[in-house]
C-alpha cells in the first residue's frame, strides 16, 4: 500500500525558520527545531525543504529523485537525456542512520531544458520543467521526482524528522530558509515519495491537518492539468498554490483570502472595497477554497507563507527574533532554538504571515 | 364489449357515526364527488369521480373521511397488472393518448435514496452550525478564466453577470397558467424574502409581479409566449428551456380553457386559443443554433443577464451539456426523468428519460474532463425531495438544485396528480377564480419560506457534520458520498465508492 491507491489521513509537526536578510544559515536548527515535537509524528515519515542551499548552480534545476531500482533510474535518465541538459549528477549523500531503512536510490541532477526542445512544447521553461516531472512521476514505474525547483531542495524519508535530517546530512547544508515536517498517518504507508514536504517547481508545503474540502479540490484543480497521485492535502494544496501563484499570478496574500477566505459574515462589515475584493475572490476562486483543519507553510523563491484555516483548527506559532522568524505546530519547538525571541504569536485563522526575503513581516497582527 | 366501467382506483371512506351532514366536503370538491340526499339527510359519494387530493379529508371538521386503495382487482397477473389493463380499456373507448400529471411515479431506482454522507471523527473535528458560521451562499455564472489587474496592481472585478444565492435551491419553472396567480404570488414572495429566484416557465411574467424581477428567472420556451423586451429585461436571469425532465423530446399544450383574462394577456395569445409550444425551438435545429439564441437573448439585454439553458436527462445528456457549455450560456440546468409537469403524456413521461443523479454525475465529470466545467454553472432538477437531496446532489457536482414538486406540496399540493384537469382543489393548478382563492399567498409564501429556512438548517447540519463550512467545499466533493446496494457500473458513473471501501 502506497500514497495514490488509498487516501490517508495523518496528523503531523511542522516547522519553519527564515533569515530576512538571506543569512544562510545550517540545517541544524530546523532538525533541533522539529526534534521537539517527535511525538507529534509517529515515524512514518519526515522531511525538510530547504532554499538558497545551491548558490553554485542557482540557475538550474535541481531534481532529487527516488529510484526503486536501477531499471527505473535508467529510464528515468534516458528521459532526462532526451530532454534536459543535465550539467551535473550525484547521489544525494546520506549517512547509516538507526530507525531508517529501505532506503531507495537517491539521486540528484541539476538541468536545465534543451533550448530547442523548450521552444517546439511552446510552454514557458517552468511549465515545461512541471509538465516533465508529472511525466516521470505518472509514467516511469520506479521513478519519482520529489524536487525540482531552483537553488532548493527537499529531503525526505519514512522514519522520524529528525532522523530523516541526520540521514540527509541535512546540517551540512547552508540555505536562509528551512521547513520541516513531522508525520503521523493514521496509517502504514512506509513509501518515502509519500513524506513531506510535497513540493513542485519552487514551491513547497508542509501541512498539518485533514482538509474536509479535499475532493472538491483535487477534482477541480485536476482540470487544469494536475493529476493527484498521491491522493494527500499536502500534494493538491500545493497544485492549487502552484496554480493560483504561478499561472494565475495571485498575490500570497490574495491566494491566503482564496484558500482560506473569510467567512461572509466578516466580509459584511469590511469597508466596501474590501467587501467587493473578497467577494471577487470567493466568487472567482470558489473551488479553490480549504475547509476543515489545516496549517501550512508555503515555501517559494524569496519567501515564506505561514497559513491555518478559517477556524484556527490547528495550532501554529510565529516568533520573531532580529531578522529571523520562525515558525512552528508548537512554541517549544521555536523556543528550542531562539529562547530569548522578540515577539511571539498565534495568528489567527485564514490570516497569512508573510515573510519576503529583505521585506518585511507581513502580518494582521 | 359495451361495458365500459372501471372500479375507481381508490374509495372513499365516510364514517357516518361522525359525519354531521356539514356538506363540507360537498362544496370543497371540484371533481363532485360528494352529494347530499335529502331525502335521508345523509352524504354520499362516487368515487369514480374522486382523485385522491385529500380535500375533504383535510376540511372534514370530524374526521368522518378518508381515502383507501381499493381491494378490487382482476385475477393478479404479474404481467397484466391492474393499471396496464384499465389503460387498455380506456385507450380502447376514447381512442386517445393518456395524460398524466406531476413527475413519473413508477417504480424505477431513486439513487439519491441509495449514497450515504459522511461525518467526520477524530482525524479532523465535525462543526456547529449553531456556534461558527456555516455558509449555503452561492454565485452561478462562468468563472473567469483569468484575473486583469489596474495600474496599481489591484484586482479588476472581471466577472460575467452572475446570480447570487443565499443557499443552493431554486424554484423551477411552473408558468403563470399552468399554476394559478397565487402560487405565482407566493413563489415570487418567497424567493425575494430568501434570496434566491423563481422562475416564470413559459407563460410570461403577469404585471403584478415585475416588482420581483430581482428574484425571477424568465424563461424563453419554444412558443415563445409572453416574450418582449421588458419581460426579458425584468428578471435577474433568461432561461431558455429546451426540455422538461417530465417530457423529454416534446413541446407542450395549454389548453384554451386555462387561457382566460390575464393569463391571455401575459402569454400574449387570444382568450381560449391553445397554448401549443413546439417540441423543438423551431430556429434550433442543432448546438450552433443554440448558440445565435443565447447571443440574441445577451445582445437584447446588453450582456447584464446570465442565460440559462435548460435541458432534459436524456441518454447523451453529457456530450449535449458540453455542447451548450460551448455556446456562451452561463448556466446549464438539467431536469430529470422524475420532474414533474402540469400535463404530459403519460408513455412520455414513464418511459423517457435518465436520472438526475446520473445525469448530473456525468454531466460534472464530462465537463471536468474537458476543462470547461468552469465555463457554467450547473442547477439540477426532477426531483430533489429534500435538503438531504441537495446536500448529495451538490457534492455529486451541482451548483444548485430546482425544487418545483416539493415547493408546490409545501403550497398544499397532495400529489394526485390531476393538475390536466384544471380542477385543483388546493387553489394550486388550476385558473377556476373559486379554486384560485383557496391558496392565500399571505400563507403560501410563509410556507415556503418556512421549508427552505428548514432545509437549510438541515443543509447546515449535514455540512458541518462532514467538517465542512461553507458549501463551495462541498461541490463535487464525491469523496463525502459512499453508495449502498449499486453495482460497479452505477458507482463508476455516479464516481463515488462503496459503503466500507
């Protein structure tokens, strides 16, 4: 049994810290960070987004890919051959950690499309890198590419977070932003493509929660071009994000009024512009809308979006110490690596925190 | 064969230990069933002549009524039942075909009755309706397809015309002539006082009431009737109705009789004069046709109107939907084989036409499949029984959901299915003025009011039972549905699983 045959609810640990300024910093505070919260995940999966951590090849994109085999990975290369100037491949180095096993092959390449094959798919190159990835991931058996965005990268296994970051070798990495998650399905899947955090392109989400509107989303962001495999929250809420950020061109901000829009009684005592810009919303974006309990961090290029549900079903906490802010399911998991912060919160439901690279925090509170 | 009696399907029962010769019923039936003998200062009855409207049950101040199914039958034949053969004696005399009234009640699969809902434990939490907000508005119309923003980067409102809804029901169309001035009053009434529409049908839109073009959907049919500038500009939304769930592939017939004073006027036609609506649009011939019709109707209301197709379930429902979803309508409602009618044939109405459930499912998935389902919205008819209906339907794909049946029952309406007769005793479908002022629409529109609030708490609890909170989260959401009792064929085309899968 894996992700995509039956649908799994879980609950989980997430955690997330940014330097504003683009500090790189090492991944050892995000593994401390979500370490705190072990009992929060049942060790049947973790994992880390990171961002900056590839200034070297900053211009390409990076795919980590899961192999079940050699066969598949020999597949799987030809096809990237076909299409991608690969410019350089790895394994991704692990170390033997205790509690994690089975572990697949686990490579990465930094590519970047053949010009001329980009120019006959009359896609642009993001949507062309996207349409790749659902290809390998949909048609080569064996074969799944669980990152594939610029200058970042996930990291995931089936095991405990913390161990997961150790069996990446995840503080050896530099990147001024980091997200974490911890899982706890309420079943046994043990396939790694199926941790967290799930990502597309640069975007990647971390999630807490079941989502009560899942069908209705997957069913409509499917029209658009995604194919839900893995039949989990994390993987059509980052699709919706993808699609609203990238081929709408939302706003952050606007996607947070979208998927998490305020209820219409509070609309009504907005000011009439307001009233009029959320009912556009709510109007337009219907299908996109998330109902039941969730928290996510959405990680993009050059920033952070912290987001629970309308209701504030799910905990979440945001500290601020000078230029880093963090994020976490928890307080303790913050307070573990920045005891003395500047400011602590818990946003309220449906209201975004936004963190931009050299912007500021922007947030109702 | 010369004897040409048939026993009444139903009797009427009089208890005369407690009739008190009141003559109540006498005056209160229509169909004059029941008469006073003098002679014996004693009622009596022929209940050939009876319809089971319940009337006199409902008014007899004692209870001295009712009506029972009569035990008479011929020699039980499982092939040859009792409603077949009398059919038979009847075509035989009059040479004619049957009439029939209301949606179809023959005994085939109501799916609704066979999907179950979900509710949430532990892994997400249910929702109180009565301590967070729970929200049943909803917008029909196109969605964009993508957003336009000024100068400063702020969002422009490019949003075709569209219809807003304080919950997902409508009435459907029931014309002015078909049902009588009052339950046009009262459905008028109360889709203002709710926030949601009715909707005009075929007979025009009376004077009294463009006072409710706020909430009215006016319709174009095949005949036409009651069509001009105004009444296209008076509503908030043009249907154009291109089939009936009660009889698919066939126009309809008002007959002269019911075309009297204001009905006349508001049609349009001469008094007494037949009311014949072809069975097609006699300038659509096919889906490009449709097409010119709906930009027609766009151009003469200078494109603020969201149009309205509505079409019957029928066995190619999908690949027409995608059709019209194609024509620049912004609405597609569909109508299915249980909707019901003031007249139809009764072959056409029991032997044609699908299901709405299915209809519906493969409407949604059809339209998803070609990337078109946000083209329009989808209304859903014939015949959603309750808020449990609605809740189903929506999560199958709907948008919103007609009620014409159940609003007419909430109006007093007991199903006898005798509104071709014109004699309603309920006030409801009929145009005899006696009749008419039985259904005061001071009441009438409180009832229906009172049954759509009553819906929607219900709605508000099933929704919050599946951790949901507002009904957008809701639409399509298939996963909230399991059938119980359907083979794999009916689970694949409705696209929900098994109970326990």
């Amino acid at each position: 049994m894996r992700e995509g045959q039956i649908r799994i609810p879980s609950g989980c640990a997430i955690s997330g810290i940014i330097d504003k300024t683009g500090k790189r910093m090492s991944g050892e505070a995000i593994i401390k960070s979500i370490s705190v919260m072990h009992d929060r995940s049942n060790g049947l999966g973790g994992g880390f987004a990171a961002y900056g951590i590839y200034p070297e090849y900053k211009d390409f994109y990076a795919l980590h890919i899961f192999y079940e085999n050699t066969g598949a990975k020999k597949s799987c290369e030809e096809f990237l051959e076909r299409h991608f100037d690969i410019i350089n491949l790895s394994k991704i180095p692990t170390r033997k950690v205790k509690g994690i096993t089975d572990e697949p092959l686990i490579w990465r390449y930094f590519v970047t499309p053949f010009a001329t094959k980009l120019a006959d798919s009359q896609l642009d190159e993001r949507e062309y890198m996207a349409k790749c990835v659902f290809r390998v991931n949909t048609r080569i058996q064996g074969a799944y590419v669980f990152s594939c965005g610029k200058n970042m990268g996930v990291f995931k296994a089936v095991g405990f977070p913390e161990d997961v970051g150790r069996f990446y070798r995840l503080e050896e990495y530099e990147g001024y932003c980091f997200t974490a998650h911890g899982r706890y399905p309420t079943n046994t899947p043990g396939w790694w493509g199926g941790a967290h955090p799930f990502a597309l392109l640069d975007y990647s989400v971390v999630h807490n929660g079941e989502i009560s509107s899942y069908d209705a989303n997957r069913r409509a962001i499917e029209m658009y071009g995604y194919k839900c495999t893995l039949l989990t929250d994390t993987e059509v809420i980052t699709y919706i994000i993808d699609y609203l950020h990238r081929k709408i061109g939302l706003k952050m901000e606007e996607i947070a009024s979208v998927i998490a829009a305020p209820f219409w009684q509070t609309i009504s005592r907005m000011e009439p512009e307001k009233q009029k810009y959320h009912e556009y919303l709510r109007n337009a974006f219907s299908a996109q809308l998330i109902t039941g309990p969730f928290s996510i961090i959405v990680g993009f290029d050059g920033g952070i979006m912290a987001l629970n549900d309308r209701l504030k079903l799910r905990s979440m906490v945001v500290g601020e110490k000078g230029d880093k802010v963090y994020i976490a399911s928890e307080e303790a998991a913050i307070r573990i690596v920045e005891p003395d912060l500047d400011r602590v919160w818990a946003p309220s439901g449906g209201e975004p925190v936004i963190v931009l690279l050299n912007g500021g925090v922007n947030s109702g509170s | 064969m010369a004897v040409n009696y048939i026993y009444p399907e139903y009797e009427v029962v009089r208890n005369y230990d407690r009739c008190i010769v009141c003559r109540v019923c006498e005056r209160q039936c229509a169909n004059g069933v029941h008469e006073y003998l003098p002679d014996l200062n004693k009622m009596t009855c022929d209940d050939s002549k009876c319809v089971n409207c319940h009337r006199c049950v409902a008014l007899c101040p004692t209870r001295a009524l009712k009506i029972v199914k009569s035990d008479n039958t011929y020699k039980e034949n499982a092939n040859w039942s009792n409603k077949t053969i009398n059919e038979i004696y009847r075509q035989a005399e009059s040479g004619g075909v049957l009439l029939s009234s209301m949606g179809n009640p023959e005994n085939y699969p109501i799916y609704f009755d066979k999907i179950l809902l979900n509710a949430s434990q532990v892994t997400n939490p249910s929702i109180d309706p009565l301590r967070e907000p729970m929200e049943t508005k909803v917008f029909l119309g196109a969605k964009p397809k993508a957003i336009k923003r000024d100068a400063e980067g702020k969002l422009v409102d490019n949003l075709t015309p569209h219809l807003t809804l304080s919950m997902p029901v409508m009435f459907s169309a029931m014309s002015y002539g078909s049902i009588s001035y009052n339950a046009h009053e009262s459905l008028a009434r109360a889709a203002k006082e709710l926030g949601i529409f009715y909707n005009t049908g075929e007979g025009g839109l009376h004077e009294d009431f463009y006072k409710y073009g706020d909430h009215t959907i006016v319709q174009v049919a095949s005949g036409r009737f009651g069509v001009h500038p105004d009444y296209l500009s008076s509503g908030a939304a043009i249907e154009i109705k291109m089939g009936q769930g009660a009889k698919p592939g066939i126009g309809g017939h008002l007959p002269g009789t019911k075309i009297v004073g204001d009905i006349s006027k508001t049609r349009m036609i001469p008094e007494g004069t037949d009311a014949i609506s072809p069975a097609p649009h006699h300038d659509i011939y096919s889906i490009e046709d449709l097409r010119q019709l709906v930009y027609s109707l766009k151009e003469a209301t200078d494109y603020k109107k969201p149009v309205i197709v509505k079409i019957a379930a029928v066995h190619n429902v999908a690949a027409i939907a995608s059709g019209i979803a194609r024509s620049g309508a912004d609405i597609i409602a569909i109508d299915g084989f249980r909707g019901g009618t003031g007249a139809a044939p009764t072959r056409i109405r029991d032997n044609v036409g699908i299901p709405i459930e299915l209809a519906l499912a493969s409407v949604d998935k059809r339209l998803r499949d070609e990337g078109i389902r946000d083209n329009v919205s989808l209304v859903v008819g014939g015949s959603i029984r309750s808020s449990a209906d609605v809740v189903k339907a929506v999560a199958l794909g709907a948008d919103c959901v007609y009620i014409g049946t159940a609003a007419l029952i909430a109006l007093g309406c007991h199903l006898c299915r005798s509104c071709h007769s014109g004699k309603c005793n309920w006030g409801i479908a009929t145009q005899v003025p006696s009749l008419v002022k039985r259904l005061n629409p001071e009441i009438g529109y409180k009832r229906l009011v009172n049954l759509m609030n009553a819906w929607k708490h219900e709605i508000m609890e099933m929704m919050g039972g599946m951790g949901i909170n507002s009904i957008e989260a809701l639409k399509g959401n298939r996963l909230m549905l399991r059938g119980v009792g359907l083979n794999e064929k009916e689970l694949e085309i409705l696209g929900i699983k098994h109970a326990g899968e």
